[in-house]
C-alpha cells in the first residue's frame, strides 16, 4: 500500500474500525485466539485516527488565530 496523503491513512484507519466492528459490539465472534488481535488492532486504529483528527484541528485553529493577528 503506497500512501500519498494522510487522507489515506484515514481512510484506510476508518476501514479497520468498520471491519473490526462486529467483533468489538458482540454481534459475531472471532475465531479462536483472534479477539485479542482484533481487539488491540481496532484500539491501535481508534487511538491513531483520534491523535490525527486533533491534530488537524490544532493545526485549523493556529492557522485561523494566525490570520486573525
């Protein structure tokens, strides 16, 4: 997987999580010895994509508080 933009890196997180849902609500189980992986693995994408999405706002208003001065 080539990235080219931290909107794929997004998306590609988003996907994860979408994937991982049914097995982190309960709605399926995972094959034996898999919940772990599946678990850590959606904690690791929420956790990046949350420490992205704060950064892109942080970055949105010191740009703004900049163009204000």
């Amino acid at each position: 997987m080539k990235v080219t933009n931290i909107q794929e890196v997004k998306d590609w997180l988003e996907e994860e999580i979408a994937e991982n849902k049914p097995v982190i609500d309960g709605d399926t189980t995972a094959e034996v010895g898999t919940a772990d992986i599946i678990f850590g693995r959606n904690e690791l994408a929420q956790s990046l994509l949350d420490l992205i999405n704060h950064s892109e706002a942080e970055k949105r208003k010191q740009s703004y508080l900049n163009r204000k001065e």
